[in-house]
C-alpha cells in the first residue's frame, strides 16, 4: 500500500488550529487498512465525528491525488469495535447530503482590500452574499492571476457558511478530476448529489474548461439544474466567457446570463493598502518607505506580495536581525534585476506620454515646454531606475547633447522626490505601471 504520510498532508490543507485540536489526534491504523479501505482510530466520538464531518472528504482527496484512487474513510473510536467493510460502505452512500468544503477562513470581505481596480467585483460579490440565488446568477469574476479572484470567491463562500448554506467549492481541474472518477467507477448519483444539492456552488478557473466535450457536458446539467431552482453559481477565469476558447456556446451563454465583473491590476494605492493589510494580517510591522519599495518594485499579484511577506519574515527571524530597507532590497535583487532585463526605453517613452498626453516625439525634440520638460525628467529617471541603459545610452536615445544632461535631470528629480508629494506620488504609479507592463 501507498506510504503516504497522511497527516503531513493534511497539516498543509486546514488551519493550525483544526490541526493541532483534531487532526493531530488522529492514529493511521495500517494493519487494518487496504486500498479500498483506510482506517484511522480517533481517541473520543466528539473528534471522530467532527473529522467524519468535516475532513473525510480531503483525506479522500488526498489519497485520489496520490493514488488516482479514492478509499473509503472509517474513523473509528479507540477500544471500539471495527465494522466490517460492507457496514462502512453503505453508510458513507446514505450520507446523501453534500458537505461544505472547507475554505481559507482568512478570505473574507473584511480582510480584502478594495480600490478602484475591484470595487464593482467586491460590491457584486458581498450582494450575491447576501442574496443567493436571487441578484446576479451567476455571477462571472475575471482578471490576471492572483489579483483576488478566488479570495472574493471564498469571502461569498465563507459567509454563505455563517448563513447555514451548503456550499461546494472548487476549482474547474478538482470537478474535472470528481467527474472522471466517478464516470470511470460507475458512480455518478454520488458526483451529482455532490454538485446538485448544494445552495452554492463556486468554480475557479473556469478557463480550463476549454476543450473538455464531455466534462463541458456535465458541467451544462449541472448548471442548469442548479440555476433551475435559484442555487447560486459563482465562476472565476482569466478572461471573459467570450475569450473562452474550446468551449460550447451554450455555455458561453449561460456564463453571461447574470453579471459579468472584472478585476483590474491595482493602483499603486491600492497596491500599497493590499501590503499594509497582509502585514497586519501575518504580524510583519514594515516602515513606510520597505512598504513603497515592495509596492513599486513587486508586480500587482497578492500571492506574490504574500510570498515576499513570509520570505521577509523568515528571513528576519533566521538572520536574527530586524526588518529594514537594505534585508528587503537583497531579497528582491533578482527580480528588480529580471525585470530591468525585460524593460526597455521606448516602452517607458510611450507609457510616459500616453499618461501626461503628449507626443512620444516631443520628448525626443528640444522642446523646452514645462510639461514635456517634467515629463523628459520622469523618463529619464525611470529609465535610469528601471533599465540597465547608461546615461550615455539614456542621452543618445532622447537626442540629448550628452550624459551630463542626463545627470543633472536625474539630480532634479531627486530633489523634487523630497519635497513635492504629487511629483513623487505621479512618478510612483508610473513606475507601478510600467513594472506591471501595463504599456502594452
């Protein structure tokens, strides 16, 4: 049988505090167990029934992704005499109502950060929350990776739990693998209960759908069975239902038959309230000026900037040292450094002009305008920022008479950093803009 240290596994799928109260108490009874069948003895009822509960579906999980094979799970009370296979069988099929999944506690409304680049996905989302199955069903998130997706989708779940809902969470990959599996073991009435009886049925990455006919199919009925008696639907991608491609009209239809939201890269402060957040949330205390370094150097995914965070961290406690600008910097080099790698001077030109609205050519020309001048000051200085381009090379691009010139505009630009907020402000969304290639 498989060696598979279940309670490894589990301790990376559910919170510490679930871990360390119940699955912790957990004892894997190998002799007793087999490929169809895992045992595991719980010390007291109360433990065995909350696991039985809340947890047999992620054991089984975890073995199907390890295995491609789902057990049946018993979870029996020391001392207690074990019942035969047959008993345990028959009382896992009774048990035809589906179970909540269980989610990130942390995803909730109060913990994500809203701007201008998700105020209509939050706002749609909290009135699906509060109205399942009545305003915008279904209800279709799309944006980049790891902009808040899935956290907004978990926020309507976590609150439909509090309401006593019975919601199924999952990512369009784990219902393809739940439909093959049942297919394969001739045991769709399960795969349907589960999918069926639920109040909300939340799907990430519906994208991967693409090209699947017969898990498309699946997906159809089980749509339309849901919408048919006012269940929620909730779905996430990268892009629109239209842009979906390999996919059934049907089903871009139904995508789009209640409210389509997006959610954009966000503004620098919004960027920069998402790492104060996150910091409070992990208890990291980051300065203000570790905070504007992260938020102008780090592209906009969350899951990026909450990997640095417990990098910052970790790194903090190993070291013995305190957070400051200089440990934050050296962990960042080989990004900072990648992305220079990919940034060039004429994308910096375009972005530049197109924001302040003038003429790429005015910034090459000798045009001493106060605008273009400012505005020649702001390219130079990302340029010098962001690029491995010299002063030289920044001189002969623009059509400058040589590097000196370069040196004094980069001098002034400094000088204007430190006393004039709006400059420095407008300097560090172009540069959040540019970092996040937003010029193309």
């Amino acid at each position: 049988m498989l060696k598979l240290n279940i309670l490894e596994e589990l301790k990376k799928e559910v919170s510490t505090s679930n871990y360390e109260r119940f699955i912790k108490q957990l004892v894997f009874k190998k002799n007793s167990s087999s490929k169809e069948l895992i045992v595991f003895e719980a010390p007291n009822k109360f433990i065995a029934n909350y696991i039985k509960t809340k947890f047999t579906n992620i054991i089984e999980d975890i073995y199907f992704q390890h295995t491609s094979f789902k057990p049946s799970i018993e979870i029996k009370i020391a001392g207690e005499r074990r019942r035969n296979k047959k008993d345990i069988l028959s009382e896992k099929e009774a048990l035809s109502v589906p179970e909540n999944t269980i989610l990130n506690q942390s995803y909730t409304f109060d913990s994500f950060v809203v701007g201008s680049s998700n105020q209509m996905a939050y706002n749609a989302s909290k009135a699906v929350a509060q109205n399942l199955g009545i305003q915008y069903n279904p209800l279709f998130i799309y944006g980049g990776t790891g902009l808040g997706k899935t956290h907004l989708l978990q926020a309507i779940g976590n609150y439909a739990i509090e309401q006593n809902k019975i919601v199924i969470y999952v990512t369009i990959e784990q219902f393809m693998n739940d439909f093959t599996f049942s297919l394969k073991n001739k045991n769709m009435d399960h795969f349907r209960k589960k999918y069926r009886k639920c109040d909300l049925l939340l799907i990430d990455d519906v994208q991967f759908l693409s090209g699947k006919e017969e898990t498309q199919k699946e997906f159809f009925h089980t749509f339309n069975e849901l919408h048919t008696a006012n269940k929620q639907i909730v779905l996430t991608s990268d892009k629109l239902p239209s842009q979906i491609a390999g996919l059934e009209e049907r089903l871009h239809s139904r995508f789009e038959w209640g409210l389509t939201t997006d959610i954009q890269i966000p503004a620098l402060e919004t960027k920069i309230a998402i790492i104060e957040k996150k910091s409070e949330l992990n208890g990291i205390y980051l300065s203000k000026e570790i905070i504007h370094f992260i938020a102008t150097n780090l592209d906009s995914s969350i899951r990026e900037i909450e990997g640095l965070l417990i990098k910052i961290n970790a790194s903090a406690d190993l070291l013995g040292q305190d957070i400051n600008l200089p440990l934050v910097q050296n962990l960042l080099k080989d990004q900072i450094k990648e992305k220079k790698d990919s940034i060039k001077l004429p994308d910096i030109i375009n972005l530049v002009a197109n924001e302040l609205n003038i003429k790429p050519s005015d910034l090459k020309s000798s045009k001493r305008n106060a605008n273009i001048v400012n505005a020649r000051r702001i390219v130079i200085y990302l340029a010098r920022e962001l690029t491995h381009n010299s002063m030289p090379d920044i001189a002969k691009f623009l059509g400058m008479k040589d590097h000196s010139s370069v040196s004094k505009n980069i001098s002034k630009a400094n000088e204007l950093i430190l006393k004039d907020e709006n400059f420095k402000l407008n300097l560090e969304n172009l540069k959040n803009k540019i970092i996040n290639k937003e010029y193309k």
